[in-house]
C-alpha cells in the first residue's frame, strides 16, 4: 500500500448526515468537557446503517451472517469501478445490465465492485433520496460472475421511498446480494477522485450480532 495515494471514501458523520427514511437520526454530544470534568468523552448513538457503511447479510435475512461475522480480510481487496457518470442518469432511474455489461470483465470473485454514479454530488440535499437503483436482474448477473461485494455513492442500491414518492420495485438489489451471503457498502463518495486506484477497504465496526455497520472506505494504489 502507498499511503500517499489513499482516498478518503467516507462522508463525514455530522449534524447534516442523511439517514435513510425511518432510520434513527444520528447523535454526537458532548457528555464529559474539558472545561468541567478535566477530559472530553462524547455520547454517540446512530443506527446500523448510518452514513457511509455495509449491510451484512443479517439486514434481510433471518440466519445471515451478521457484521461481526464477516471476514475482515474480504473487506480488503482488488478494487473494479463501473463509471456511470457518462450516462447522465436521472432522478429514479433503473441502473440495468446493459448500462453495466461493458465493465464486466471487471467482475471476478474476490473484487470490491463500486457502481460510481455521480449521485454523491446530490448528499445533503432532497435530490438525494431521488439516486438511481440497481435492477435485480442486473444484480443477479453481477453475482453469477462471482462478485460478493458491491458499493454504491447512493443511498441504496434499491430505490429509495421517500415522502411518499417511489419504492415499489423492492429490494431486489439487497435481496440477491446479500443472499449470496454477500455485503453492500453504501453512500460512498469521492469516486471521481478515483485514477488508476487498485485496492478498497470497508472497515466497520466489530457489532457483535448486528445487521451492518459504519464503515471507513478508502481506496489506495498498490506499490509497483
């Protein structure tokens, strides 16, 4: 691993941070203060699936793994990146696997595949919820090829309900991943910094029995 070249793939978790609809908001306060009590300690509480993070596959399934038991080693791997930007996707669009098909010789097992569709740019914003989603049909040609692992710069790979508006596809994406025993890291960013980079980290938190996870990700270039 070259350090220097390492990209930060993580939102900041902050007061703005963008929590799927229903989920627990996200806290950070001040419990003990220099000031009063000589040192600092903050009270922290969020949901599993806060800011940047992964879905094990106990998040639909009953007898899935869960994140404690996912291997680390898995989480550090070959990156493959399908760049979508070209394809100007719209509010709600389905991501289908002819948009996909022409990076399929990216998709192998052991690889970390990140679906990079520009839609971090909208995180902060209502335009957020309206991200593009994956298809399941598309899913299921992504693990036919051996993929266990996928990321994407939305909130879901699934389309997103949101004030009433969309959400009757399903979760088709989640329900084929993460039934391949599978794990999905979601609301990655920075992907356009993103050159000749050749491994990713999901680093998350090691919840015993809990369905996923906050997660540093960072992608590096390996040394020559």
């Amino acid at each position: 691993m070259d350090p220097s070249t390492i990209v930060d793939l993580s939102h900041k978790l902050d007061a703005n941070v963008q929590i799927y609809p229903g989920d627990p908001q996200f806290t950070c306060r001040p419990f003990a203060t220099i000031a009063k009590d000589g040192y600092s300690v903050h009270s922290i509480a969020l949901g599993s699936h806060t800011g940047t993070h992964i879905d094990a596959p106990s998040h639909f399934f009953a007898n899935g793994a869960t994140i404690d038991q996912i291997s680390l080693s898995s989480l550090f791997a070959p990156l493959a990146v399908v760049d979508l930007t070209r394809r100007n996707l719209q509010d709600r669009q389905m991501v289908t696997w002819a948009d996909i098909e022409p990076s399929a010789a990216l998709m192998r097992p052991g690889v970390i595949l990140v679906l990079h569709t520009g839609w971090s740019t909208h995180w902060g914003s209502p335009k957020y919820f309206e991200h593009p989603f994956l298809t399941r049909d598309a899913a299921e040609k992504i693990v036919e090829r051996g993929v266990r692992i996928v990321g994407v710069d939305t909130l879901s790979p699934d389309e997103t309900e949101y004030q009433g508006i969309g959400g009757s596809h399903g979760f088709g994406a989640h329900e084929v991943i993460l039934g391949a025993g599978g794990v999905i890291a979601e609301n990655l960013t920075n992907l356009e910094r993103l050159h000749e980079h050749t491994h990713i980290a999901l680093v998350p938190l090691n919840f015993e029995g809990c369905d996923g996870s906050p997660a540093r990700a960072f992608a590096w270039k390996a040394e020559r």
